[in-house]
C-alpha cells in the first residue's frame, strides 16, 4: 500500500473520530440553557417557578398619628417588599382627613390596619374582624411564640372567639428611677420585685426639699396603679360599671396612700409623666411602659429601672399596649395582606425590632435576648426588668372601655382635691353609665 494511501486512511479516520466526538459533547453543550432540562425539578415544575406573580396593592392604615414615615417604610414597606416583590402597600396615618370611619365612607376600606390591642373591642361596630386561622396554619406561623394571654383577649375581644389579628409590639411596663436623686438622699436604689408597700416607703425617703429643689417621689397616673390587678370596669351580667369590687377598692385605698405622702405632689397636682421624670429631673421614680429610646435622648438623666411594683404574691403583670395588626373582612387580596404580618412577626424581623429596644410581640429566647443589643450605652442597665413583665387584660372586655377608662383616669384627679373615696367611685360609675347609655343610643 502506497504512502499516499496510508495517509488518505488516517485522515479520514481522524475526521471520522472527530465527528463522533463532537456530536457526543454537542449532545449536551450545544443546548441553551432554556433548552436544557433541569436535574432539580420536572419542567412543569420549572415552568410554574418562573411564573411571575401578579402585582398586589394592600391598602394598610395605621392608627397611630405620631408614627413617622421613615418607622413606617423601615418597619412594614421595606421589609415586605424585599420577600415579596409584587406586594405595593399603600401606607396611610391616621388625621382628621384618614379616620377609620372615613375611609370606610368613602369606600376606602383599607386591607390591613393596626389598633390597640386593649381597646380593639371598637371595631366591632365596623364588622371587619376576619379569622386569620386558616391563613396562619397556611403559612406555618407558630402561634406559640406569642404571649398566650394577648392571644386569649385578641379572641375575647369579638363574639365569634376568632383570632382577628397578630400582634406585632408589645409594651411592657416597668419602674423607672432617677440615680442622682437617690444617690443625693442617701437610699437604696430599687430593686426587682418590691411590692407596692415597699414603693411607699422608698417615696417617702425621697419626696423632700433640698437646695432650693422640691423633689416627688413617685406620683404615678391611676391607670398605672390599678393595672396591676386588671380589673374590669363594666360588669359583663348588668352592663353597668362596678368599680366596688375589691380590685378596684384596693387600687383606690393605694392611690390615696401614694398622693397622701407629705410633699409628693407636683404644682399642678396632676400626674406625673416622661416629661416631668425627664426633662425637669426631679421626679425620683415613674411607672412607664417602655420608654427606653426616649431616655436615651437625654444624655446627662442618670437613670435606671426595676421591676414593675407588685402586690404580695402577685405576678409582675398589668394592662400591656400591645399592638395588632388586622386583616379586614372586606380586603380583596386577604393572602397577600397576611404575608405583611407573617413578614413583620417574622423571628428575623423581630429580631431586628428587639435589637433596636423595640418591645417584640415574639417572646421566643433569640428575639428577647436581643433586646436593646445595637446600643453598647445601655448593657449597663437593668433592661431585663421590663422584659419581666408579663401583660395581662381585664376579662369580658366591651366596647365601651376606652370611654370609661378616660372616664376613671378623670374622676380619680379629685382624690388630689380630697375627696373621699366612696364618692369619687360613686360619681365615676354614674357619667360611665351615663356615656354607655349615650353611645348605644347613638348606634
């Protein structure tokens, strides 16, 4: 066989080897990437992952007038938006131009709304409670992770027994004390769970005159007082108030006491607040819910706390702020309304509110001992004294309560005047029942 033959046979060989490989490797790598099939899911799977979601607005009104946009946009709108890109939220506050029974009119009801928990009662006038139960089991959202109690009055507070909302704050409530006050008069600071007895007698070590200074001791709101016991004001058989029973009479026979110490009054014989406690600085111990942030605004108040006040074998326990978040019985996109309080109630998102001395509505150990750990200024305080308190609510709730409420708060200034106290709760239970009557008259 001639040269030129060998050669012609070993090319065509070659050739022939070449096209084999190639279209072995072209079996694959030629294939784009829409082409290939995936080893993770069938393509029909594939094909229903890739379909995009179609956008939803949820129109979402918050209660709270005094919240800033910026809270608003951190707290709900950014966070949504980055796990569900098709979600908008229409963020609307509360004004006299954005009330509730506004909006409704005007055929605007909203798709989510946040409300007091201890006052949602309210809404029941408006028919917009929804059971979120399902949507919850749906979403797998661990109900165990929030306080049992806030849960029980959220149910309580509507005739069905249903879980109309989650919370997504909390508040608790704690004993805050001026360190420079106690340390001019030489006594003991207070300490975690003193009982009331043991508060009136601190107060009357630090309730005196120095300098030119007239120091209070502890001049505290009733409301404070009397949440302790959590009584209720309308009893749930006769639908009149009842401020005899004996919660009420030892939260009034305590107040006396407290207004009654010799110098422990203010000018204007009010309670006392934040801005007493904070800003004039004479004020030595105030009961608060969490006013942390605000504290820390005024760098030269040399301040601590303890647990709130308790009476002999009681819990730290009293009438919380928490705060819940609704779906509305009208909203159209009922799913996409709840994912916003999925995300918010998220453990990562509270987390970050806990971090940031936020009170969480999660009380889970990741989230609570996260509490106030972006700023390094606080580890020295006793922060753990508010995280002690347990929320509780008056049982039988109505929808008259934040109307008799305002009404007690009122009456129980005449206690500064001298009257007695079998008057003051006589008067008291006479215009609740006057204003219950006038607002079911209104109906």
């Amino acid at each position: 066989m001639s040269k030129m033959r060998w050669f012609c046979m070993i090319v065509s060989v070659a050739v022939l080897v070449g096209v084999l490989l190639s279209g072995c490797s072209g079996s694959k790598g030629a294939q784009t990437p829409e082409q290939q099939p995936s080893e993770q899911q069938p393509p029909a799977q594939q094909a229903t992952a890739e379909k995009p979601h179609d956008p939803v607005k949820i129109v979402f009104w918050d209660i709270f007038a005094a919240d800033t946009d910026q809270y608003l946009q951190d707290t709900f709108a950014v966070p949504v938006k980055k796990k569900y890109p098709y979600i908008d939220m229409q963020i609307i506050k509360n004004s006299k131009d954005t009330t509730l029974d506004k909006l409704i009119s005007e055929g605007n009801t909203p798709d989510l709304l946040t409300y007091q928990v201890r006052t949602m009662t309210e809404l029941n006038e408006y028919n917009l409670f929804y059971d979120i139960t399902d949507l919850a089991k749906k979403n797998k959202v661990d109900l165990n992770r929030f306080d049992a109690s806030t849960l029980d009055i959220i149910k309580a507070s509507n005739d069905k027994n249903q879980l109309v909302a989650l919370p997504y704050k909390a508040g608790g409530m704690a004993l805050f004390y001026n360190i420079d006050i106690f340390d001019k008069f030489g006594v003991p600071y207070p300490k975690d769970g003193m009982t009331w007895d043991q508060v009136l007698d601190t107060t009357k070590k630090v309730a005196r005159s120095a300098d030119g200074v007239d120091y209070v001791g502890f001049n505290p709101g009733f409301t404070a007082v009397a949440s302790s016991l959590t009584a209720t004001i309308i009893d749930a058989k006769t639908g009149k108030a009842n401020l005899s029973t004996p919660e009420w009479k030892q939260s009034y026979n305590l107040y006396n006491q407290i207004i009654s110490i010799p110098g422990n009054r203010m000018p204007s014989l009010a309670p006392s607040g934040l801005a007493d406690f904070r800003m004039k600085k004479n004020l030595a111990m105030s009961i608060d819910q969490n006013i942390i942030l605000q504290l820390k605004e005024v760098p030269d108040l040399n301040w601590d706390m303890a647990t709130m006040p308790v009476y002999p074998g009681k819990p730290i326990i009293g009438t919380a702020s928490a705060v819940g978040l609704f779906v509305t019985s009208t909203s159209k996109n009922k799913e996409a309304a709840f994912d916003v309080i999925e995300t918010v109630t998220s453990n990562d998102r509270q987390i970050a509110l806990s971090k940031d001395c936020g009170y969480p509505s999660v009380n889970t150990p990741e989230v609570m001992n996260s509490f106030c750990a972006n700023d390094s200024f606080l580890k020295s305080k006793n922060l753990q004294a508010i995280l002690k308190f347990k929320p509780d609510w008056p049982k039988n709730p109505t929808i008259y309560d934040s109307a008799a409420n305002a009404i007690v708060s009122q009456h129980s200034l005449e206690l500064f005047s001298g009257k007695d106290i079998n008057t003051v709760t006589r008067e008291t239970e006479e215009e609740i029942d006057k204003k219950v009557a006038e607002l079911k008259a209104a109906k």
